[in-house]
DNA sequence: CGTCTGGTTGATACGACTCAAATTTGGTGG
DNA sequence: CCACCAAATTTGAGTCGTATCAACCAGACG
C-alpha cells in the first residue's frame, strides 16, 4: 500500500520510487490521536510538521462567543501545520474527526527531505498553492451558495479529494464527520444540514448512513452545487 | 517614497535598504489599468507576476448563473498571481476597482530577485501564508457572523492591512470600494450593505462617504466584529 | 440498563433577500 | 458652467431561507 502523502504529491507531479523512500521513512511512525482531540495544541509553536496518515481532522476557528467555523478538512496524506513551520504562532485550531494516526517530521528531517528531492520540494509548493485555491472556494461556497448547494459542493469536494489518495471509488467512500462537523464547515445549524441531506436523499442524489457516503448521481449532484473541478488542479 | 511591496514585506522581516533597490528596480515600470478592467486575462496562463503598485483591485469567482463573489481584495504591493507562477491556470479573475498601476514582472527577473535577496524570498514565502490565514478568517466571517458583524470586519482588516502599507492613519483611509463590492465580499446584497453601514454610522462608529473611511471607535467596532488581528501575523 | 451522542421532527421567529422606485453622486460633453 | 446620463446609494414593502427552541428517538457504550 502506498503512503497517502505520496499519492496526494504524485498525483501533481511525478513521484519517483526514490521520492516515494524518502516519504515512506518519515512517516513510517505515527502517533495515534483519538476523536476529538488536538493533534497539535493550540496556539502553541510546534517543533514539528504533522502528517495526517491515516483518519480524518479539522482545521477551525472559534469566535469568543463559542460560535466555531471548520475553515478545512484534514484527509490522509494532508499536512497539518506546513504554515507554522515559517510564521510564529497557531492562528487555528486543529482537532481530529476520527481516530487518527500522525507522523510528526522533525523540521531537519523536512529541510533535508526538500533538498533530497526537489520533486517532492515543488510538489509541496503547489500542495500549498492549490490548499489556498481550495480555500478560496470555500469562501464562494459560504458567500454565495445556498445550503443545498453548499453541502452538495462539500459532499462533492470530499468525494474527489479522497478519490486522489485511494480512499474513494465506485462514488462512495468512508465519511465520518457528523452532520455538526458539517453545519459548522457549512456555516448552517446542524438543523438544517439535516433537512438538507433529507432532501438530497429525497431527491436521489446521495445516500448517506453509517458514515459512509455514497453519490448515486454524481452529474446531478455536481450541477446543483454548480461544481467546477478546476480548482482542485487535479490534471498532472 | 518607499514602495508599498518593499513595506508590505518589510513589515515580516527586515528588508534592507539593498533589498528594497531589487524591488524598486523591478515596479519601477507600471502599466495603467482603467476600473472595471481586468490587469490579468481570465483563464490565461500569465508569463508575468504582477504586483499592485497603486490601487486597489479584487479577486474574484463567478458561478455559472452569474452570482459573483470576491474572495479578496489586492492593495498596494499585493501579488496577483504568484499561484499562477506554478500552477498551471488561473481558477478565478481579478478586476480593479479603481484605476490601478501594476509592475509585470518577468519569471527570469523574479527568480533573480528572489535568488539574490534571500531575505525577500523568505517574506515572500511568509506572505503567501498570511494570505492563506486571511483567507481563513474571510471563511469564518462569511460562516458564522451577522451582516453588521461581518461588514466591521472586513472594515478593521482593509484598515490595518492599508496602515502596513502606510496608506491609512488616524483611523482614516481612502476607500474606494462601492456598497456593491462590499456586498458581494461579503456575502449579502447591495441593499443589506446598504443598511448595515447606516447601522454602523448610527451607532457612531464609522464615517464613510466619498470614498472615505474613517473608524469614529475603533474599540467598539473591533468588538462588535469579534476581531482577532493575530491572523493577519503584524508582529515582526 | 442508564447515559450520551448523533440524528430527526415540529412550531415559530427573524435576518437577509427581492422587487421596485426614488434620490443622489460623479463624470462627460456641449 | 450647466445639462445630461449612468452609476451608486437610499428607502419601503413584502417574502423566504435558515435559525431557534424544544422534544423525541436510536444506537453505542460503559
């Protein structure tokens, strides 16, 4: 089986075998983290890189007032904190969804793994560059869709996303958040992401129980979250 | 005058008087871009990395029915498009708002910079991710605050961010953006900009006409929208 | 078996949208 | 300098999507 986080890179720019090594022996450890729990503490300066290898996290942000929007999803292969590594402090929290399991690469063992491989060095540029494009689509998604449209975008982003590391096929895959990890990715009360799925399901486009996902139509799904896949910048 | 990208990038690391030379030698010619007009073509794959010498324009997503949204707002010595730089297309458009002078740098000349002042690589690097947490924090302000809220915000984050440029004092700055470019920043309609900004007015604690911005208190406004600039990482 | 978390349902309230029109502002040309 | 026009702002009335509040139910777990 081969790691995630190559998978992820190699599905921008070629990995080598010899890249793939060099992966392969960094994350080779990896620390278990059980559900609800921070992998990284907040506000603290990590020493370390995280790796996500395996189960799903969290980025969020919480308001003074308890109000706490999820601002990304964390999938295997994902890195948690490639940001800390260059600005002073956490301005996010980060919290695992499932059990996790995570490798933490010493900021040495990450300097001599970019210069090693360059390969792996631009790949990890361009993961950056398109976790902001990612981003950006979620604001539109926020600002302009409605909930349907919003949790259809989301069912639709997660799916393809998993796809690209080996953890989707057949339009249908794990998926464990609960539909409060979705209200507040969504900015909707967990209400009313209820009512929304209903209506999905309704509708014949998703089947969702048991945290496991399955799109039943992915052509319908995708127009009605008026889904554009570019952003993803999944072509090679 | 010093330039606004050397201030932008001087206010993360110290940039040097031998720094700044590379960077003004680089702006030193701008092309004038008239409002409404787009300063890089949609969809294309730019050779040039273009900084904003003077201005204020936007990047943003359309959907296919035609809603619209601003996911950012490029100031003075913002980049717009070094994602471009790696990636292989654009996946959103930038506008001007007001007539903008931009500076096309060719790739060679920014490799060069960049190779030769490793001081400015590195604040480039560091911009790259505070765009990302502001991008972030517009995540959490279109999923959880109210329009008055969200409105103060985008207010207190455009100031502080004209200030690091030395384009705002006294609580004061130009603003040229109209209730419509709000509006569609921030997720709502023209008309709710429209009466959220006579809310703030009312309750004395913004001036804003003529393209004119002046926070009246900027305590109360900070309050109301929950405003936590450690996202923006000011700190040297 | 009781407890807890997550999911579901119903009734009601409210924030923001829609539509439509009036008014003001700013730019342009005569 | 004024007349004109388009763009931007403002106002009002009515509607709708989503939130709120409050139960209730099901399954997981100790």
């Amino acid at each position: 089986m081969t790691h995630a986080l190559a998978q992820r890179l190699d599905a921008f720019a070629r990995i080598s075998p010899y890249d793939e090594t060099g992966i392969a022996q960094l994350t080779r450890v990896a620390r278990v983290v059980p559900p609800r729990r921070a992998p990284v503490g907040e506000g603290e300066r990590p020493n370390f890189v995280h790796v996500i290898v395996d189960g799903w996290a969290c980025r969020y942000k919480s308001l003074p007032d308890g109000r706490r929007q999820i601002v990304a999803f964390l999938l295997p292969g994902d890195l948690c904190d490639l940001n800390v590594y260059i600005l002073k402090q956490m301005d996010h929290g980060i919290a695992a969804i499932t059990r996790l399991s995570v490798a933490d690469i010493a900021p040495d063992d990450m300097d001599a793994l970019t210069a090693n491989h360059p390969r792996i060095a631009q790949a990890l540029w361009r993961e950056t560059l398109i976790n902001q494009a990612v981003q950006r689509e979620w604001t539109v998604n926020l600002g302009q869709r409605t909930a349907s449209e919003r949790i259809a975008h989301l069912l639709v982003e997660l799916y393809l996303r998993l796809r690209t590391v080996g953890l989707a096929r057949n339009e249908s895959c794990d998926f464990p958040p609960t539909q409060n990890d979705l209200a507040s990715a969504a900015g909707l009360t967990a209400v009313h992401v209820n009512r929304t799925l209903q209506e999905l399901r309704r509708d014949g486009l998703i089947e969702l129980e048991r945290r496991r996902l399955t799109i039943l139509d992915m052509r319908r799904l995708m127009d009605l979250a008026m889904f554009n896949p570019n952003y993803l910048h999944l072509h090679r």
